[in-house]
C-alpha cells in the first residue's frame, strides 16, 4: 500500500504547489504562448492527451496547434479544482476550465483531467493533462479552427 500524505500542513503545501501548476499553465496559454515555459510545468516524460488520443511531449506543445490559425486572443480560466492524493509523491486534479477567444465568448470549455508527481527537490510537476471538451461554440476557434484539422489529421 502506498503512504497518502496525511500530515494537514503537508498536504496544504502540496495542494497550493500543485494549484499554482493548474493557475500557471492557464497563464502561459495564450495567444503568443510561451511553450517553452509551459514545458517545464511538466516531467520530461509527461504526456500531453488531445481529444482525438494522440499525446505530445511537453517539449511539443506547440505542435498541438502549429499549422493553424492561432487566436489573436485566448484566456483560459479556472472554475473549479479537486486534487486528490494518490501517494505522498502522486496526485491527480480534475478542474473545469472555460476559454474565451478572439472569435467566440465562451469559445469551448470542459475539464482539465491531470496528473501529477512530486520530484526530488520537492516540485509537483504534471505527468499528464488531458483536457476533456464537454461543449464548444461552433463560430469559435475550437469549432472552425481545431476540430477540422483534428478530423484531417484522422
């Protein structure tokens, strides 16, 4: 049996570490983003999952959307965050999100499903985010832009 952090403060730190993970990714997606930053939120052998199954690197982020028009503007905002202790070094977050883009507000939301490892020095880093779409705006860049190069890329 694996040890769950039990001790109150413990666990209070790791959930604020791995809240600022959730509240830092959302900062650095936007239009112009930082990949490079957003690639450090992870471990070098995190996985990034795409609605239609494929997985990236961290270091490939940007291939999610390269080859398409980016927003000229993109907020993504955090709702809702519940993480859960699987370990003392493991943990998982499910969190809703909503973006808001330059072609439609709500543009698409749903939730982020994540999960995360404690590292040696004591960061918590992602190990795995899947954002799952639960509704998009048709006249948005989810709608117009992503969802047809996902069908192509099929």
């Amino acid at each position: 049996m694996t040890n769950v952090i039990t001790d109150a403060n413990e666990r209070s730190a790791a959930r604020s570490a791995i809240t600022e993970i959730l509240h830092r990714y959302a900062n650095l997606a936007v239009e112009e983003a930082d990949w490079a930053a957003m690639a450090e939120l992870f471990t070098p052998d995190g996985e990034f999952l795409v609605p239609d199954g494929r997985t990236f690197p961290p270091t490939e982020l940007h291939r999610i959307v390269n080859g398409h028009e980016e927003p000229t503007f993109v907020r993504h905002h955090i709702t809702t965050i519940q993480i859960d202790f699987t370990s003392d070094s493991n943990a998982t977050a499910d969190s809703f999100f909503v973006v808001f883009t330059h072609l439609a507000q709500p543009d698409h939301w749903g939730r982020w499903k994540d999960s995360f490892r404690r590292q040696a020095d004591g960061r918590w880093l992602l190990t795995r985010r899947q954002p799952v779409i639960e509704g998009y705006s048709p006249a948005g860049w989810w709608g117009t832009v992503l969802i047809p190069s996902l069908k192509a890329r099929a």
